[in-house]
C-alpha cells in the first residue's frame, strides 16, 4: 500500500562510498534535501555499502566531506548497509519459505559462453531495461535433491527470484506513483522485464534490489527522490514490497546530469568530481548553478 496520507515526509540520499562523488550525485543530494526542507519533513543519508571488496571508510568519509561543502545537513546515526546484513537475511529467508527463490550455480562466464552460443545460433536472447542478458532458466528448473547436493558439496551459489513464481504470487497489475513532471502519474510496473534477478550471491550477502527495498521500509521513507537511469528499477522494488508486505513510497525519478559525449557521469571522472571542483576553488553556489539549481 502506499504510504500513510498525513505521514511526515521523509527522503534519502543513498550513495555507495566506491568512488567520489560527482556532480550527478550532487543533483540527487540536494533535490532530496530542498525537497524534504520545502515540505516540513526529513532529509536521511544512507551509506549503500554491502559491497565490502570496493567500499572504504576512506570513501564514505568524503561522502561526509563533500555533502557538509554542499552546505546540506542530515540525521544522525546514517544507516550503512553492512550494519544491517540481517536484516537483509530476514527477507531473502521469507522468500525462501514461500518458495520464490532457487540456488543459481552458472558463473558470469558461464552465463556469457550460453548467451553468445545462442545468439550466434540466430536465437535472440531476453535482456533487461540494462542490456545485461538474462540468466538461464537451468538452475530454476533443477530438482530439490539436486540442489541440496550441489550446496552440501560446496558448489558456490548465488540467489535468484523466481519472477515467474514471484507474479504469479501478487497475481495483479503493480504500478507505481511517479511525480517527475509535478503531476502524480500512475506508471504500470513490468518486473519480468528483468528476469531472475540476483537478491544474494556468494560473495555480498545482499543485492541492490533487495537491500533498497528493505531499507527503505526500515527508514519509513516515503518519497524516493533517484536518477532516472532507476526508473525501470522500480519495478522490481514494488514486486519485492508487496512479496514482503512492505509500504509503497511515491518516486520522482530526476533528470541525468550527462558528460560532453551524452553519458551518465561515472565515478572516474575527475572533471565532474565535487572533490576537485572545490579544490579547483569552486564553490556550493557554483554547483547548483552548474546543476541547474
């Protein structure tokens, strides 16, 4: 269900402290925290930091640094992912029990080899919103008996959503609110546009989908302010609530801030870092303008 009319509003910033933030992240902090100030509610930062292996306290530091530049200023304590692994667990063991989830085995590589020996056949392969193939229907096919095998002997496994399963289950049209334009628009959710998407592997006990959703139920968010490169993303996180009984936020998918040759900003580029903006002598007033702010 949506959320409680009344509620006080209340909105993230989300980064991942793998890289330095740029000024498309500068666009997202700042809607997110004039919008929360323009409407009486509350502005949170959570640090997205499940992925261990590219995640630095030295990182999320300049997250700190950059956003107090910006002159934007948020709740304390922050949430950070890798405090709340459990949590996630909770959820993935709910979709278990209801039978929504399998033990996925193929490799990328493996993955990739079945991809590009069926496409060199003539066979057009389903990928999703993102381009990225999707994942074989192998392993949501194999046996019980099969599966417990593989794992007792060590088989190193991720784990999927049965998105065929998962739609049967909520067995009705998901849409989503969206107020991108100023005018709430209802916006038809197409989750099996992305397939058997990853909510856990071996290796992060948790995927961005999974862990978004519950996170934003724990925060009680209520307006989920984001890039548009996740819009179609949407629709994965509204299957995931209503699986989980989680509240329905409303979503205003913004505007990208593109580089000279028309692609979203990436981490790597230094000329759109906030870091060496400021060092350049740029100011907080100079990158609002330069956002469109």
């Amino acid at each position: 269900m949506p959320a409680t009319p009344g509620q006080s509003p209340v909105f993230r910033f989300a980064p991942s402290p793998n890289g330095l933030l740029h000024l498309g992240h500068a666009l997202s902090a700042i809607l997110n925290h004039d919008m929360a100030r323009d409407s009486g509610g509350r502005f949170l930062l959570r640090i997205e930091d499940i992925d261990l292996a590219r995640c630095t306290p030295e990182l999320e530091a300049a997250i700190y640094r950059d956003l107090a530049w910006l002159g934007l200023e948020w709740e304390t304590p922050v949430r950070r992912q890798s405090e709340h692994f459990a949590d996630y667990a909770t959820a993935l063991e709910r979709l278990r029990e209801m039978g929504l989830v399998y033990p996925a085995f193929m490799t990328r590589g493996e993955v990739k080899a079945r991809v590009a020996a069926s496409e060199a056949e003539g066979a057009a392969w389903p990928r999703d919103p993102d381009g990225s193939p999707h994942y074989p229907e192998d392993d949501r096919h194999r046996g019980d008996d099969e599966r417990r095998q593989l794992m007792a002997g060590g088989m190193r496994h991720a784990w999927r959503l049965d998105m065929e399963k998962a739609i049967a289950t909520v067995n009705r049209q998901l849409t989503w609110q969206e107020t991108v334009d100023g005018t709430p628009t209802i916006v038809a959710a197409d989750p099996a546009a992305w397939g058997d998407v990853i909510l856990s592997r071996s290796d992060a006990p948790s995927s961005y989908h999974l862990s978004v959703t519950v996170d934003d139920a724990e925060q009680a968010i209520t307006h989920v302010v984001r890039g548009r490169d996740l819009f179609q993303a949407t629709a994965v996180h509204r299957l995931l609530q209503e699986l989980l009984g989680l509240p329905q936020p409303l979503y205003h998918h913004h505007r990208l801030i593109l580089d000279e040759d028309g692609r979203k900003l990436s981490k790597s580029e230094k000329s759109t870092g906030l870091q060496a903006l400021r060092e350049a002598g740029a100011s907080a007033a100079d990158i609002r303008r330069r956002i469109g702010l």
